[in-house]
C-alpha cells in the first residue's frame, strides 16, 4: 500500500485513533479488522484524517478569521447563530482543499476501486468529527453525509462539502450544547464502498431498548433504500425486537414482535451525472402499496443482522447504536457504522420521576411515544426550520418531520410532535438526550392542531403518544429505587399493558404476580376469537372488511390472533426473564367478549356477567372451545417455540373442583401439560368455594393467587361496582381474612407457591402485616402502589422479626 499524510485505510486504523479520524471512521476501522474476520461483513474503505484539515485550515488562512468568527457567538439566546454559521461556512467553501491531499483523495480512490475489483467505485463519503461518537455525545447527524459519490471530481467535492458541514448551525450549537467549544475540533472524512441499499433495504439498530434503557432486547429498524429516509425520519419504518438470552440458541425463536412500518418513501441513486458536485446523486420515490405492506427484511435476516450487533455489543462493551445496509446486488447485509448509545448510558436506573395525568381530555392525535414525560403549551405549526423565529419558549413544535436541522429550537419547545418518523430516528434521539417530551409518527398532526391551541402531550400512557385539548392537570412522583431493600415476602407486579414492560422490569419486583390477557385481546388483536374460527356467522360486511384488514397479512386469520398474543406475552416474559411470569388466561365477562369485533355474532346476553359465563367455564364449554384453543396455541409459542419458560398460566373463576379438572384435561388436548418443559398452573382464589375446597384443588393446581377484590365481593354478597353498597366493600373483614388465611395454611401444607393480587397492601399497612404474619409468598401490585407495597412489607416483616426477638428473649428469661 502506498505511503500517505492524510490517508490512513480501515486496515490501519482501530479505536484508539478517535483523535486522528474522528469517532465514526475509528470504529468502521476497529470492526474492519477484528470484526470482518469473525463474519460481520463491514464496506472496505479509507478515511482523510484530521491532519488534513488541519492543513487545509492553515493553508487557506482560516484559523484566525473562524476564530474571531466563533468568539462573537451569543451564547446566552444564539441570536446571531444564523449569520455566524453562514459566514464560517462561506469562508470554507470559497478555501480550496491543498493539491497534495487532492492527489493522495485520488490514488486511495483509485486503489480502493483495484481492492473491490470496480472501475470508478461508487462510494459514501461521511464526516468524522475528532469528538464524534465518544460516550458523552452522539453527534448523530450533526455533519453532512454524501452517498452514490462516483469519480474523482465528485469524491474532492464531496470531502469539501464535509469540511463545510462543520459549520452547520445545528453543528455549531450542539458543540456548546455538549461542552465541546473549547476543544479543537477536527473532521475526518470516511470513504467507503457504497452497499446497493437503494435495490434493497438498509435501517438502523440498537443493542438497548431506546426508551426504557431495557438491555436484554435488540431493536431493528428497517425501510426500503438507502438509510438517509430513517435518519431523517422521514418514513415510518419496519420494527423487530430480538430478545438477546434465546439470539443464539438456533433451535428458539429469538424474535419478541413484529411491526410492519408503512415506508412512504424509497431513497434510491439519481441518473449518473457528468457534474463534479457531490449534490443531487440521490432522490426519493413513493413506495409502492404492495411493498408498502411488506416487511423489508426476512425473519433470518433479522437474526443474522442482531447476531452481529449483539456480537459488536459484547466487543465494545457497551449498548451500541448501529447503522446497517443490505445490498440488492449480492443479496448480503453489511455493518456500516456502529457508535455508542449515548442516552441511557448517562441516566441513574435507580431514581425514577413517574409522570401521571390526573385529568383526561379530548384525545386529538396519537402517534409514537418517546421516554415516558408530560407537557403541555401552545400549538406552534411549523413548515420548516427556518420559521424557528416564530417559536416562542415553551410552546409545542408541530411539524411534518423532523432532521438535524431543528436541533438548535428543539430546546425552546416543551414538546415536538411529527408527522413522520419512527422511534429510532435521528430526531426521536436528538429528543431523548434532549430530554424533549415528543410523540412522532402522528400522521395528521399539523391537521389535527391549530396554532395557539392549548394541548397536553402524554408520553406516560405506554408506547403510545397521546396529544389531548386542554392544559390537563398531571403530577410527578420522584422514586428513589437505590435504598429500598427487597423484602424476603416477594414482591410482584400487576401488569396490563405490555407496552410498559420494559420499563417496569427496572422497577425493585420479584416478577410478575399477575398479567391480564385481556389488555391485549381488547387493546391488539380487538377481534372476537371466534370471529377467527367461525367467520360464516358474521352478516355485516363492514364487520367482516374490517376483520380482513387486521388480518391481512394472514392466509389463516387464526394465526393472527395466535401471533399477535403470544407477542404481547412473550414481550413481558422477556421483560422479566428469568423471574416468574404468571398470565392468567382470559377472563372477560360475555358483556366485554361481546365488545371486541365480530362479538356481538356470539355472546349471550346476560342480566349478571360478573357472576355469569365467564372464566373457566368458558374454556371447556363447546361454545367457547374453539376460542380457548387459540390462546393455548399462543401459550404455547411463547413457552416451547420462543423458549420463555418462566411463564406460567393461571385459570380465573374456577367454581368447582371438577371444573378444575376439565379446564387441565382441555389444556391437554391443546399441548399444555403440567411439568413439561416446567409448566406450572395455578388457580386463582377468588369465590368462597376455592377457599372451601382448597385442599383438593391443591391437589389439582401448582400454585394459588388470591384475588382478593372478588373474594370481597362475593363472600360478601355486593356488586363492587355499585356506589349504593361501596361503604360495606372491605378487605379487612374478618370473614375475608379467614379465607385468605385459610388458604395461605393449605398452600403451606401442601408445598405450593401463593401469593395475593389486589390494592390493599400498599394502601393498607395492617394488611400488608396480617399477609406477611400469615406466611404468604407473594404480593403483587399496580405499578404505582409498587413502592409504597415494599415498604409496608418491610414494615410488617421487621415487626414480626422484633416481635420474635422479643420471644425469644421472653422464653429465655423463663428458662433461667
């Protein structure tokens, strides 16, 4: 290889050269040669290193006027950030780059080309600032990228416009942003071989969950054409989520969900051009429906690409954010960035705010939430950065999309809602180190907001973002997880929302005590089960149209409702994996069957649904059976197909033994045997009979849950729902405790696991006591009582521990 100044190839460059050609070109360099021999396919390529800046800096006298330029800065409001930015960049773009860096840019081309056997090479030319990509910043986006570059002329030009680029406003302001202002900042300029993305699909991927911080899950972002479209976020692109502990076991299936993205544009290369200039060698088509509505990547496609980037994780020994490209000529993906995760390397997982609204308003908009805030202010519409002036401080930035050049007015906002754009855009990662409530992906935001109308933007609901009227009153809890001890009682969680699991699983819990299923039939499949398995009783034909759009991309629609459960549930199991994960199979009443899609066709109408048909009388009936099935079959996905094995199941409304008995012999003849691969499945406690009759469904049953609300209500003979009979409504009734005592002492005698689901040992402590003095296992609470539930656990148990003490000393004394 030829000797040069300014060039240094990826064969010659490892991580420790951030200071010689930035942060981007180290690592390519660093994956080149200990990554590319161990099958993580990364472009070969070279990178004009900081020293030549520096030389085309001092050669054309640049030094002291972009100085004095930089000093004149208005640091305090950036008021002059517009005209500084300009002139800096005037005064690179008139300099010329030195000739001896021009031949040395010419000859590593040319050698370059010799190296992967292609006259003329089409290359991507990307900046590397020397303080880019170190753990404190991303830099993501802040200097210009050039693709499809061909030729000599195009490829100088090109590496000029790179120089330029740092100088860009947004480049300049994110500097102060960072504390870097002070420092030299150089560029380098990477040269690679451009992977033919345009004839296929290229995206983006994280080793960390990018809101929660959850870090045992990779994410997948997919579209199709070159990758400028996600950084952009310009499209909403495909999703996958890869759980890590099951990546490399080839016999489980690794991937937790699948989201089909609607990809509304395709970046693709532009007609060859005789011109010199590195502008205009791409453009953006519409993606036809057709594609629109496929996935851009294979299921194998995805697990090779997590593999890697699970594999450049392990070797960098961080959360990484990586970009990738597939090539439509050779059908291979290619790695061709990898730089560190910078939000949740920063945040302290043991302090949480919990953000909450106290109030609901008209829901005006929704779309993709990022991190978990609330704010509220003024609509500001804005069709581009340049109208930054209108903004005032405070107010909701409303826009189409957004890129990096609203990086300089995104702090002035309380929020920013988008249009375009997916969760692992540049702009959803510029909001989240800013630490910028935003909700992307709305669709019909800048329609369904007017200018100065007053809104509240809730991030704190799950995944999605909901933009209410009004300034909706919220409140901030400040939980501080780093002091709480665990108590030797476990504590569990109740969970509904899937969504939400990944955040959840940072919270002090021992697992989940109970999930209900029906949060994601009613919330994600919102079909009627049996809609899918008797579809000919349904007449209404908008009925059955809208049926037939959920499901279509399912030739048996069955499976749709098969898949999308078994996603929702394997998504918390991974969550919380290897804690125990108990999903109680579904438990609506026939009034809320009858809600879903299609219901109306098949549920009785009955005067009582509460005490009607519902629970396990439902699964062995053959009205129901067929339904039942459907969720085994889902059950059965995540536990044997998908390898979570810390999940158990839990019947619901078990009125008699023999009941029991039925509901276990139906999850039979489904593949759900007790013991095998580990299943467990409990009962829930819940009507007095349970409780009567526990020695035998001891016998039946792997585990007990106690739920406590209705085991109020019906030892108690009142409807909970009623406000004429709530004042009688009383866990701490005697009756109700001996019930629960009662079975905690069967489920100690026979050797099985029990625990309680319901509200009053967090609201209660002398309930949390008379729960912890009775043996019980576990307790499992809301999300919000979580806290506040260990405490008055740990209160009861250092009761009881003194009380003992003081026992102990007492017999003792009698002794002597």
């Amino acid at each position: 290889m030829a000797k040069y100044k300014h060039i240094l190839f990826f064969s010659q460059i490892g991580i420790d050269a951030i200071d010689i050609v930035g942060g981007k070109n180290a690592s390519l360099g660093e994956m080149y040669n200990q990554l590319n021999p161990k099958g993580i396919n990364i472009p070969n390529g070279f990178s004009v290193t900081a020293r030549g800046y520096r030389l085309f800096r001092k050669m054309n006298n640049l030094e002291k006027p972009l100085k004095e330029l930089l000093l004149s800065l208005d640091t305090k409001e950036y008021s002059n950030l517009s005209s500084i930015g300009e002139k800096a960049r005037n005064l690179i773009l008139s300099a010329t780059i030195p000739e001896e860096i021009q031949d040395e840019i010419e000859a590593a081309y040319q050698s370059l080309s010799e190296q992967c056997d292609i006259n003329n090479l089409d290359v991507a030319v990307r900046s590397s600032a020397t303080a880019e990509d170190l753990p404190t910043a991303s830099f993501a986006g802040q200097m210009q990228s050039f693709l499809n570059i061909n030729g000599t002329a195009q490829l100088i030009d090109a590496v000029h416009r790179c120089y330029v680029s740092l100088f860009t406003d947004r480049a300049i302001k994110y500097r102060h942003d960072m504390g870097f202002a002070k420092l030299d900042i150089a560029i380098s300029v990477g040269i690679q071989q451009m992977v033919r993305s345009d004839k296929a699909a290229s995206g983006v991927a994280f080793t960390i969950d990018p809101d929660s911080g959850f870090e045992n899950t990779i994410i997948v972002n997919s579209i199709w054409g070159l990758g400028e479209n996600i950084v952009q976020g310009t499209v909403t692109p495909d999703e996958w989520i890869v759980f890590k502990p099951t990546l490399e076991n080839s016999d489980l299936e690794p991937i937790l969900k699948r989201q089909c993205g609607r990809k509304e544009f395709t970046m693709i290369y532009a007609d060859k051009s005789i011109s010199s200039s590195a502008e205009n060698t791409i453009s953006n088509t519409d993606t036809s429906l057709e594609k629109q509505n496929q996935f851009s990547l294979s299921d194998k496609e995805v697990i090779q690409l997590s593999q890697w980037c699970y594999k450049i994780e392990k070797h960098y020994k961080k959360p990484m954010d990586i970009e990738w490209a597939k090539d439509g000529l050779n059908n291979q993906l290619y790695i061709v960035q990898a730089r560190p995760e910078t939000v949740h390397g920063k945040t302290n997982k043991q302090v949480r705010k919990i953000y909450k609204l106290k109030e609901k308003g008209t829901l005006l908009a929704q779309g993709i939430a990022l991190g978990d805030k609330i704010a509220s202010g003024k609509v500001r519409i804005l069709n581009s950065p340049k109208e930054g002036h209108l903004l005032q401080d405070g107010e909701i930035i409303v826009t189409d999309l957004t890129n990096p050049d609203w990086d300089p007015i995104m702090k002035r906002a309380s929020a920013i809602i988008t249009n375009k754009g997916g969760r692992t855009s540049h702009a959803a990662i510029v909001a989240r180190e800013l630490g910028i409530v935003a909700v992307v992906g709305c669709g019909n935001a800048t329609s369904a907001l007017k200018n100065s109308q007053e809104i509240t933007v809730s991030c704190a609901e799950g995944k999605e973002g909901n933009i209410y009227e009004g300034l909706l009153k919220w409140e901030i809890k400040e939980q501080d997880f780093s002091k709480l001890e665990m108590p030797k009682t476990d504590p569990m969680l109740i969970l509904a929302d899937p969504e939400r699991a990944f955040e959840l699983s940072n919270y002090p819990n021992q697992g989940v005590g109970l999930m209900r299923m029906e949060f994601a039939i009613s919330n994600t499949i919102k079909i009627h089960p049996l809609a899918l398995c008797e579809p000919e009783k349904i007449t209404d034909n908008a009925i059955v149209a809208e049926i037939a759009a959920l499901t279509k991309e399912y030739e048996d629609p069955k499976n749709y409702f098969i898949d999308k459960l078994a996603e929702a549930v394997s998504i918390v199991a991974a969550a919380f994996y290897p804690k125990d994960v108990i999903v109680r199979m579904s438990d609506f009443k026939s009034n809320e069957y009858a809600n879903l899609i299609g219901g109306k066709y098949y549920e009785p109408d009955e005067e009582n649904p509460m005490i009607g048909f519902r629970g396990a009388s439902r699964y062995y009936s053959d009205f129901y059976r067929k339904g039942f099935a459907l969720e085994c079959e889902a059950m059965k996905k995540v536990r044997n197909k998908m390898g979570l094995h810390n999940v158990k199941l839990m019947i619901p409304f078990c009125r008699t033994v023999e009941e029991g008995e039925k509901v276990l012999n139906e999850m039979v003849k489904n593949g759900l045997m007790q013991g095998i691969n580990g299943l467990e499945v409990y009962v829930m406690i819940e009507i007095p009979s349970n409780v009567l009759m526990a020695d035998e469904y001891a016998k039946l049953f792997d585990g007990f849950s106690i739920g406590s609300n209705d085991l109020t209500q019906l030892t108690l003979g009142l409807d909970r729902d009623s406000a004429l009979v709530s004042y009688l409504f009383d866990e701490e009734n005697p009756a109700i405790k001996y019930l629960i005592k009662e079975t905690i002492r069967v489920a100690k005698r026979f050797g099985i696991k029990v625990g309680l689901c319901g509200q009053a040992p967090s609201d209660i402590p002398q309930f949390a006591k008379f729960l912890v003095n009775a043996g019980i296992d576990s307790i499992s609470f809301n999300p919000d009582a979580l806290i506040k539930g260990i405490e008055n656990i740990l209160e009861a148990e250092n009761k009881k521990k003194n009380s003992n003490v003081r026992k102990l000393n007492y017999g003792n004394n009698i002794q002597k």
